[in-house]
C-alpha cells in the first residue's frame, strides 16, 4: 500500500496516474506475487500511455483539425470520385510524415480535400506530432497583422517549427509580394525539415500560373514540387452528394 506522504509527493509531482495504476495493481493478486522490477514495468507501461494519450488530445486540440471524427476506413472510393485507394493507403502509413515530404491534395470544391487532410492530420496527433491545420488566407492576415519585424519572425518561427502544417485553400487567391516572400521563406525553413500539406482547388502542374512568373515564385515552386507527393480527389462533389443522400431519407 502506497502511505499518505508518497501519495502526497505523487501529488506534487502531477503523477497522480501512478498512483491509481499502483492502486488498481494492488486488488490483482498476479501483480502482489512479482518481483519488484517486472511489477514496476507494468506500471512504467501504463503510465506511459496514460500520458501519451493525454497528450494525443491535447495536440487534437490545438490543431485546429475541422473534422476529428475523421477516419481512412470512412473515405469513400465511389467509381466516379476516382480517388488512388492504392496512394492513400500508402500514405495513411504516415512514412512520408517520417521523410519530411510534402503532399498535395486537389481537386475541385466540394471533393473532400479537408476531409482527406484531417485524416492524415489526426494520423499525426496520433504519432505526437505538433500538428496545425490553417487556411492560407488566416495565416497571410495573420502574420500581415503583427506590427513589428520581431513579432513577424517569431510567427514564421513558430509556423515553421510545427512538425505538420496542413495548408487548406493553397494559392485561391494569387499572393502579393509581400505575402510571396513571407511563403518562401516558409517553404525554405521547412523543406526537406518538416512535412507540409497543401490543399487546393488547383492542380500542382497550374500552380505556376497562379503565382505569376518571376523569380521568387519559381524559387518557392521549386522547393516545393521537388519531391512532392501529389493526390488528386477529382472534381466528384462529395459535399453535394451528401446533401442529396439527406434529402432522401
């Protein structure tokens, strides 16, 4: 039995787990007959999960996924929708996480491309990954907003370190320099460093078009296409599908 002072150091330790694992091994008779070190395993063990899981969610929390209820098994490969089963399942492995590579998800409105990216998002959190998922319009107003030349590096700092960036509604609307240069020296910190995601109506190859032609534009997509894993969710529009499939039942 664990006495009041231990219970009470735990408390201050923020361990207050451990000491429910040591009190539930306590009614398991197996857990009283072993040696020390194999029951003090168990209990390393546990709390280890404990603590991951809560972290787990934490990181769900702050990622700003839109869809948490998302999942691999629910995408739905409907013979018009010509969604690649094979690319996904390979992706859904989360190797490309582990080799820094970036991804891009288009197709048209309503394809799924947020659905598709909160899966590869939550497959993140779950590897304890820091994960932020951000409009390119929220991330350009925000860092426009910051007055200072400090505060502004420390924002792309802070975007830059995040080990998953998945970057939703990708080049809408064509940047200004200003905003340009901001998103090369983004794509330059992270290359090759941290996995970003981008998703967009527009496919990679058209990319160049909506930047405009000039040197910091092919410097960014250079960077960026270079070794980019691309999957395309067609123009089916799943979000009109749906809205059918309600009005039916």
């Amino acid at each position: 039995m664990i006495d009041q002072p231990t219970r009470d150091m735990l408390g201050e330790l923020k361990m207050p787990e451990l000491e429910k694992i040591i009190d539930n091994q306590e009614r398991v008779p197996e857990f009283l007959s072993m040696p020390f070190d194999q029951r003090f395993q168990f209990a390393i063990s546990d709390l280890y999960g404990i603590k991951n899981s809560h972290r787990q969610e934490l990181l769900m929390q702050r990622s700003n996924i839109k869809y948490l209820n998302a999942a691999f098994p629910d995408i739905m490969y409907y013979q018009d929708r010509k969604l690649d089963r094979n690319l996904i399942t390979q992706l859904s492995t989360g190797n490309f996480m582990e080799h820094a590579t970036d991804l891009a998800i288009y197709g048209a409105t309503g394809s799924g491309k947020t659905y598709i990216s909160s899966c590869f998002g939550l497959l993140a959190c779950s590897r304890l990954k820091r994960t932020l998922s951000i409009r390119l319009p929220d991330l350009l107003t925000d860092y426009e907003c910051l007055e200072t030349l400090i505060q502004k590096r420390k924002y792309l700092r802070k975007m830059a370190n995040y080990d998953i960036l998945i970057i939703d509604e990708w080049l809408g609307s064509p940047p200004t320099d200003a905003q340009l240069s901001f998103l090369f020296e983004l794509v330059e910190k992270r290359s090759e460093v941290k996995t970003t995601i981008f998703c967009s109506q527009y496919n990679p190859k058209d990319w160049y078009v909506r930047l405009g032609e000039n040197t910091k534009s092919e410097s960014l997509l250079n960077r960026i296409l270079s070794g980019l894993c691309k999957l395309d969710c067609g123009d089916f529009n799943m979000r009109e599908y749906y809205s059918k499939s309600k009005m039916k039942i």
